[in-house]
C-alpha cells in the first residue's frame, strides 16, 4: 500500500482511524505508518489515530479530535464553559466527559484531559456544526452541572466566586427550568445546594 492511496481514499482534513484504513485496503503494515512518520507525511495522535501533517489545525478540529480519540466522550467542563464565555480564562488543553475511566492523552497536537461519569449521567450535549469541524459538546446548562458535579470542592459561596463567571453570560445563556429539570436527573443534594449558591453569586432567580 503506497502513501499516495490512503491520501487519495481519505479526506486531507480527516482524522485517520487506522481501523477504518483497514477496512479500505484490507490490511497495513504499521510499518509503514512508521516510514510515513519518519517522511512528516502524517502526524500520530494515539496508537490508532493519525492526522495527515499537511492539515490545518483550528480548535474545532482539536475538539473533533478530543470526541474521535477517546469516545464516548464529549467536550465539557473547562473547555466547554471557556467555548461559552461563561469563563474568562482560555483554556489550553481540551476537557472532556466520558462514560469510560478518567484519562489523559498527550498529542503532538494537545493534551486531552477526560474525567469520568456514571453511564446514567452521560447525556446534555449535542453535535456542535457550526464551525469548520462538527464536534460533540455539553450545553451550557449540562456543563455547569458535570462542573460542580465533579469538583466536589466547589460547595461554598467563596470558590464559587473564585470561579469569575461572567454574570452577564451566565443570565442570557442559562436556562433555568433546564437546570432544574436536569438537576432532577442528577437527584444529587450537594450538587442542588451548589447550584443555588451559584445562583446566588450570579445574581440568577432560581
């Protein structure tokens, strides 16, 4: 199999699934995805996912690649309330939720922090298609919850302020009875209690 095939075969913009390459050629030899390497024909991210070195890299396509190279997963938490303006600091590696055990993968590319979730938790985000990647990513309202959910720190007034959540944000882009409802799925008393007091700090009749 010659380079120049997997290239014509796979979109120049795709993230390469070595599984799928298989089943276009039938088989590979991982030697060669070794001598395409040592050319800077391809990038490896993880043992089975690679990007073609040429490709252009924007945050959507670092979040897609977040969802490809440990799924089920979604964007979240700090990446997620960043990408929303919830929070003013940027965020330099991507944040994700998965139903699988908390991980963290370094690329070439980014570091990839996953954090663990219990399967009947895993729900509140959507395909996200409206920039040069599609990419899955909580909504706002699930990301607030997986946030406090999983920082069992975050249970006072004070480290809820440290937080710096834009208050202007927070009130044109939370729904309430959303949060309400979701917190009913969740059925989890501390985290109903640093809801409120989130609330409170953001000035948000709940």
């Amino acid at each position: 199999m010659k380079f120049i095939d997997v290239k014509t075969k796979l979109s120049k913009n795709e993230i390469i699934d070595i599984r799928n390459v298989i089943n276009f050629f039938d088989s590979i030899d991982r030697r060669r995805l070794y001598e395409w390497q040592k050319k800077g024909y391809i990038t490896k991210l993880t043992s089975n996912f690679y990007v073609f070195s040429d490709v252009d890299i924007d945050d959507p396509f670092v979040r897609r690649i977040g969802n490809k190279i440990y799924s089920p997963s979604y964007v979240g938490l700090e990446s997620a309330l960043s990408y929303y303006g919830l929070i003013p600091e940027a965020v330099f590696q991507i944040t994700s939720v998965s139903s699988r055990k908390t991980r963290n993968i370094q690329t070439p590319i980014s570091n990839f922090n996953y954090r663990s979730i219990h399967k009947r938790l895993f729900w509140g985000y959507s395909l996200n298609t409206e920039t040069s990647h599609d990419f899955l990513i909580s909504d706002p309202e699930k990301t607030v919850l997986d946030y406090l959910y999983l920082n069992t720190h975050l249970d006072d007034i004070r480290s809820l302020e440290e937080l710096r959540f834009n208050r202007e944000v927070s009130g044109d882009l939370l729904n309430v009875a959303k949060l309400k409802e979701y917190l009913k799925i969740f059925s989890h008393d501390r985290l109903t209690r640093s809801i409120a007091k989130l609330m409170k700090v953001l000035n948000v009749k709940f």
